[in-house]
C-alpha cells in the first residue's frame, strides 16, 4: 500500500475547499464554489468516478434510446477548465481534528488507473460532504446486477444491462413467450420511487410498441402505503377546478398503461426469477418473475471519522446509516410531533462548523410518509426522497455560505435550503422522440409539508399541480440537454437555475 500526502502550498492559497462525491450536489456546489472564489482559493473534487452522469436520464438508457455518452461526460476536463482540482478516488476516513501534527484532512484510495490503490491525504479548510448514497443491493439478500436476479437503472453501466434484458424479454416474447415483468421498490424501506415508477412506463411503453401487451403482464410493487406516496406522505394536486389526491393520480396512470400493483409490501430476498416479500397485514408472500428492475435501499458510502487522539468518532458525525448528521432536530418523537421545523436548513454539522453535508449525504430527521411496522417487526415505508432538484439546491446554499464565510467573514448563513420550504418538479416521461411520448409533470411545494402553514393540504395547493400529456414529455427532454450545458459549465451555465 503506497501513501501520499497532498500538500498545497498556502503561500497563494488563502483556503482548501475539498467537495467529495461529483453528483448533482457535490458538481453544483464545486462549480459555485469556484465562480464565487476565484482564483485566490482552491476549490478540490475528490470523487471515485471519472464521469458525471445525469440520473434522471438514466431511465431513457434502460430502454436502449440513449446510449451512456449522450448521459455522462468526463469530469477532468471540464474542472481544468474551470481551475477546479480533481482527484479521482474514493473517500474513506475524515480527520476533521487533523492527524499526525496536520490539519484537517480527508483519507481517499485512488481509483483512478494512474493512482489506484494509493491511500491520499487531502487536507481541507472546509469539506462538503456529497458523497451520495451507497446502492445497499446487500440489504436485501439476493438484489441486484452483481447477484443476476434483478436489474437496476441507478447508474448508466446498470441502466446499459437492464436494457440488455429488456431486449432479450422482448424477443421472448415476440416468439409466443408470456412474460411477467416485476418492477419498483426492492426493499422494506426503499426511497426513488419515482424513478421505478418512469421505468416501469417506459417498459410498458415499449411493449406495446412492439404489439406485445397480451403476452406481459406488467406489475409495479412497492412499500408505499398508498400509490402516488413518493416518499413524500402523497400529495393534493389542483387539477380541473377538483382537488385530487396522488393516489388516484398515480392509479389512474398504471391502470392506463395496464400495469397492476401490489402495495404495503416489503421485499425481503430475492432468488432467480421469484421474489420474496411481507405486506404491512404481516402476510409472507411470493411474486414469481420473467424481467425485474428493482430499487435498492440506501445508505451512507461507509465514511469514519476520527478525533486527534485517533479515537472512532463516526457515531458523532454520522447516523446509524451512514449518513452525516447536520442542522437538524434528530430527538426521537412520535410521528404526530414532528416537525418541518426538525428539517436542516444550512447542512452544516453540529460538531464541526467547517464541515457541510449536502444532497442525499445528509442524515433526515425522519420520514415524511408515515413510519409503518407489520405484526413481524417488519418497517415499510418509503425513505424521504433528496434527488434531482432538492440535491442541487442544497449544493448551491451550502457553496454560496461558505463562501461567504470565505470572502466576507460572515458565520450567519443567509442562504437557507430547506425542503420545508423548498418546491420539487418531477416529470415521469414515457416513450421518446418528440411525438412518441407522455409525461406525468408534478410540482409540490414544499418537500416536507407544513400543516402549520398550510393546515388543511399541508401545502400550497396552487402550487402543487399534476398533469399528464406529451407536454411534460417535450419539458423532458428539454431539461436534459439544459442540464448537460450547465454541468459542463458551458457559457453562461450559472444563469440557469437548479
């Protein structure tokens, strides 16, 4: 094992700030952070990848109409461009007291071909926390594309695969094979729904297509206590002078597309062409399969932490799951008393003031949808959900206090990023083209409901909308490209919002 100790010369540099993880959060606030500094500081990705990828574009490459380039693109480039170090390599240990008469640093394992293997030591002044989630496929025995079970579409490589078994369950079926295809949520207390519920369109999109629906049958599983949930507790949406729930919403677009569900339903293992789950009545049941795409739980990458004296001191910065605690209220309390007040605004760590956690990073106080446990000591119920929008959010406030903190010397955080106050839009498109295609468009405000603000939806009902039709499909795959231009950091990328 070879180590190396990253020293930067702080003759000309007045700061080091290191961003871990080059997802939505962590690319958007190491981009903020460099426009806002300058050249006078030095803004560092530490990231296990060497390409971005935009997510929510994944779904169109499990169905075989994009291909993993039109998705992702090299980081380096683009942060040579912008004067942003970057070093390929995975977190692993953070010393936020410093080690061996150092200051604060992170320990990383270089992932890159040219340092694979050696252990790096990058000091920081501030360090932003945007590692993402750890796909947890082994939370659920026998999940995932590295089991040969399930198929995912979290991450382009996976998406590229699921595809690969699409194209074959189509061949199949073309030939007089009935297939059933199982898709959604692959464990008890899984979050994302919405990127399996798209998947599961497209699937059924591109079957009937093909003229096959008679030979699938099409069935969407999850923990949601009732369609339309979303990790969010469900949603009123004003549509037509009526207000209608998600859950008629969201029945209403399966039923449409013949596809059946099963919900309040914890999958608990999963074996080669059968899955295993326990519904919220305590029943152990089995779903036999031909195709299955199957959301994993999450969980923190596995950071620790440790004090000066080298002592453990991870249970202090992180959760149980592995995600960082920040500004929050984490008292254990009855569901009824919690609160959107218990939600961080700032994601800063309550033990280190330089220390931020941004995106799915960070540890929620608790759920939005109500925590369920059947007869067998069984939770299930969806996770919150922090994706897309909310995660580029949380990036952008947390990159614009520390610089203002950087620059100004101010500590009072004036930017504030919480999803109790914060608005989502989520558009589930199926199909592709600008003429093959529909989309459910849904925008909620705020994330978190707030019964003391808005005490008979829980939100601003004027501004929680729903609507279907080939609309949200062209917004798609408008917001695609815009999102490519602005986190390649084309011209003028900053003038286009979260």
């Amino acid at each position: 094992m070879v180590c190396v100790f990253l020293k930067y010369q702080k003759s000309n540099i007045m700061a080091n700030i290191v961003v871990l993880g080059a997802g939505v959060a962590g690319h958007t606030a190491a981009l903020i952070l460099k426009r806002k500094l300058g050249n006078s500081h030095r803004v560092t990705v530490v990231a296990p990848n060497s390409r971005y990828q935009w997510i929510p574009s994944n779904i169109w490459v499990g169905i075989g109409k994009m291909t993993p380039e039109q998705v992702s693109f090299e980081l380096a480039p683009v942060y040579r461009k912008q004067g942003i170090e970057f070093i390929q390599a995975r977190a692993t240990r953070i010393f936020p007291e410093g080690k061996s008469g150092s200051g604060p640093c992170v320990e990383a394992e270089g992932t890159s071909p040219e340092n694979k293997g050696q252990i790096l030591t990058v000091p920081y002044d501030f360090l932003v926390n945007a590692t993402g989630p750890k796909l947890n496929f082994d939370a659920t025995p026998g999940l995932g594309p590295e089991k040969g079970n399930t198929v995912s579409v979290c991450t382009y490589g996976h998406a590229v695969e699921a595809n690969k078994a699409l194209r074959e369950a189509l061949e199949r079926m073309k030939k007089g094979e009935n297939l059933r295809f199982l898709i959604g949520t692959g464990h008890p207390t899984a979050t994302c729904q919405g990127a399996a519920f798209e998947y599961a369109l497209n699937v059924a999109f591109e079957i009937n297509k093909h003229g096959l629906r008679n030979k699938a049958e099409i069935i969407w599983i999850t923990n949601e206590y009732e369609l339309g949930d979303f990790g969010m507790g469900g949603a009123f949406i004003k549509k037509g002078g009526y207000y209608t729930s998600t859950k008629i919403f969201t029945e209403s677009i399966l039923a449409e597309y013949g596809i059946r569900w099963i919900k309040r339903a914890g999958i608990t293992k999963v074996e080669k062409g059968l899955a295993y789950y326990e519904t919220l009545d305590g029943e152990q049941l089995t779903q036999p399969f031909d195709f299955a795409m199957l959301i994993p739980a999450f969980a923190g990458v596995g950071l620790q932490a440790f004090d000066k004296e080298g002592s453990d001191i991870t249970a202090r910065l992180f959760a149980p799951n592995g995600l960082m605690k920040v500004d929050a209220d984490y008292t254990p309390k009855p569901f009824e008393d919690w609160s959107v007040r218990d939600w961080p605004s700032i994601y800063q760590n309550p033990d280190y003031d330089n220390i931020y956690a941004a995106g799915i990073a960070f540890a929620p106080p608790h759920s939005i949808s109500k925590p369920m446990t059947n007869k067998n000591g069984l939770a299930i119920y969806p996770t919150p959900p922090r994706t897309g929008m909310p995660s580029g959010v949380m990036g952008k406030v947390v990159a614009l206090n520390i610089a203002d903190r950087i620059l100004r010397n101010r500590h009072d955080h004036r930017h504030k990023a919480s999803m109790g106050r914060m608005g989502a839009a989520c558009i589930i498109s199926s199909g592709y083209g600008i003429w093959n295609g529909m989309a459910a468009t849904m925008t909620v405000f705020p994330i978190v409901p707030d019964y003391e603000k808005y005490p008979i939806w829980g939100r601003d009902i004027s501004y929680t909308v729903g609507e279907p039709g080939l609309a949200g499909h062209w917004i798609k795959l408008f917001l695609h490209y815009m999102f490519l231009y602005k986190a390649k950091a084309h011209p003028f990328w900053f003038l286009i919002p979260e």
